[in-house]
C-alpha cells in the first residue's frame, strides 16, 4: 500500500521528477530477455542509449527461438555479481521466471514491476537493484516511464536501510 493519499505523488509528476534526478551509475546497465521479451528490450535498449546510459546485453537477440528465461536472468544477475553492472534490466513474458531465479541470490534485489508508483518504493524502500518486466503485460510506453524512474529514484537510509540489512542477513538455517 501506498499510504495516505496525501503521500501520492501523481503518475505524470513521477515522469518529470525523475528527469530532473541525477543518474545513479556510470557503468553499463544489463538487459536480457527471453523469447517473447526480445521486441521489448530492444526498445528498452535503445531507450538507455538514447539516454546516455552504456547497455550490456545479455541477450536473447531476434535470431533466438525458444529459450528459458533463467539462462538470461543468469547472464544479467552474472553482470552485478562481477561488478561490472549496478542494475539490470530483466524481461520475459510475465516477468515471474525472471524474478524468481534473479531472487534466488543474496546480492540481488529484483522486483516485477507494473507501474510507476510501485518503482518509487521499489527503489525507495528496497533498494532494488534489477527490474523485471513482463513483455506480455506491461507496454511499452509504461515500460520506458518505468525504467526512467528505476533508474533514477534514490534508495531512502534510516528504517528502510536497517530493513534492507536485515534482508541481506536472512539465512535459511534460521526456519
């Protein structure tokens, strides 16, 4: 939930605050996509260049047929973990196999997202750090208002940091 009403920030004022943020990385942003996410991510791509950001792409490209998402969430979750990427982008038909085996290691902090209210707390509140779209449901148009707003929305400190430290502590020996 959102909160009050008061709290809510009107979807076409989050488009025109976020570009007037600062970018938060200077390295490559990693894209992947399965099959049916490829039309997507390419937009998506080009997107990011357009707006000076470097892309890493991690494929699937146009030439591919059938593939499973989790090797392409793999290539993405792959960029952080070397540190050459500080965010990743993750597309598939509903999003759910991509944040599912992007959510399956600790450094990664992947959320599906649907709208921009949603990508402020992502960011916000969980610091995420990989976005996962879903092809088949979210448009493009709402995908790029998205991204803009993932890409510049700063993570808040005092209780949403503590949580977020708790997070990464969590140790499946303790259930």
């Amino acid at each position: 939930m959102l909160g009050d009403a008061e709290r809510r920030v009107p979807v076409e004022e989050l488009g025109a605050l976020s570009a007037v943020r600062n970018k938060l990385t200077d390295k490559p942003i990693a894209i992947a996509a399965d099959h049916r996410g490829i039309a997507l991510k390419t937009r998506l791509k080009n997107w990011l260049l357009a707006h000076d950001y470097d892309v890493k792409d991690c494929g699937a490209d146009d030439r591919a047929g059938r593939v499973d998402a989790m090797d392409y969430a793999l290539a993405a979750v792959a960029e952080i973990k070397a540190s050459r990427s500080d965010f990743a982008i993750g597309i598939c038909g509903s999003g759910q196999m991509m944040a599912i085996t992007s959510n399956r290691f600790p450094f990664i902090r992947a959320t599906l997202l649907h709208t921009a209210e949603e990508t402020v707390s992502a960011r916000e509140h969980g610091d995420a750090n990989m976005l996962i779209l879903g092809a088949d449901i979210t448009d493009a148009a709402a995908a790029e208002q998205i991204l803009d707003i993932f890409l510049s929305t700063t993570a808040q400190g005092d209780r949403y940091a503590a949580r977020r430290e708790l997070l990464a502590k969590l140790d499946i020996s303790r259930l």
